[in-house]
C-alpha cells in the first residue's frame, strides 16, 4: 500500500481503538508508519482523514451487517397495493392533500 492507503487504515485502526475525539495526528501517523506531513501532504487535515476512514468504517460495518441478515429479509418484496395507492396519493398535486393553496384550512 502506498502511504494514502496507509494513512487511512492506520486512521481506521485509531476510530476503532481511541474513537474521533481521543485520536491525535500522531496516533494515525504513527499507526500507519508514516511521517506526521503525510497527512496534510494526502488529506489536508485529520478531521479530513478521520471523515473519509469514518465513512469508509460505515460502509464496510454496513457490507458485514447486510451479509448476516436472513436472506428472506434481503429479499425485496413487491409493493403491496396500500402502498401504491399511497404513493399514487402523495404524488397527486397538493390541493388534493389538503395543504395547497386551494385548501380551506
């Protein structure tokens, strides 16, 4: 890996052990094996770093947490047809909701 790559699972690595607002610049620099520039250089800032490895947390915890679902409930179902006259109410104009400018309230 290159040291951008480094920077973010080293800053990975720190969320998880430290949380965001124990981890210092010196703890991912340190952690990824890398100079404490290398973040400005690839990130601009730690909260920079911390945001991106934050989102990219996020997203693999969410990949892990959809895989131990059953699969009956990562199935989609069909749309019942409550919730087609619903949606077919909601996308009528707003005068027929109620909250137009032709309702009376």
């Amino acid at each position: 890996m290159g040291n951008r790559e480094d920077l973010l699972a080293g800053a990975k690595r720190c969320l998880y052990e430290k949380g965001y607002g124990r981890t210092t610049a010196r703890d991912i620099a340190s952690a990824a094996g890398v100079s404490l520039a290398a973040i400005g250089y690839h990130y601009g800032s730690k909260e920079a770093l911390l945001t991106q490895a934050t989102i990219q947390a996020l997203g693999e915890w969410g990949t892990r947490s959809v895989r131990c679902w059953p699969a009956s409930a990562r199935r989609p179902t069909p749309r019942s047809a409550s919730s087609r006259a619903g949606t077919a109410y909601w996308r009528a104009s707003p005068s027929t909701r109620g909250c137009g400018p032709s309702s009376s309230r």
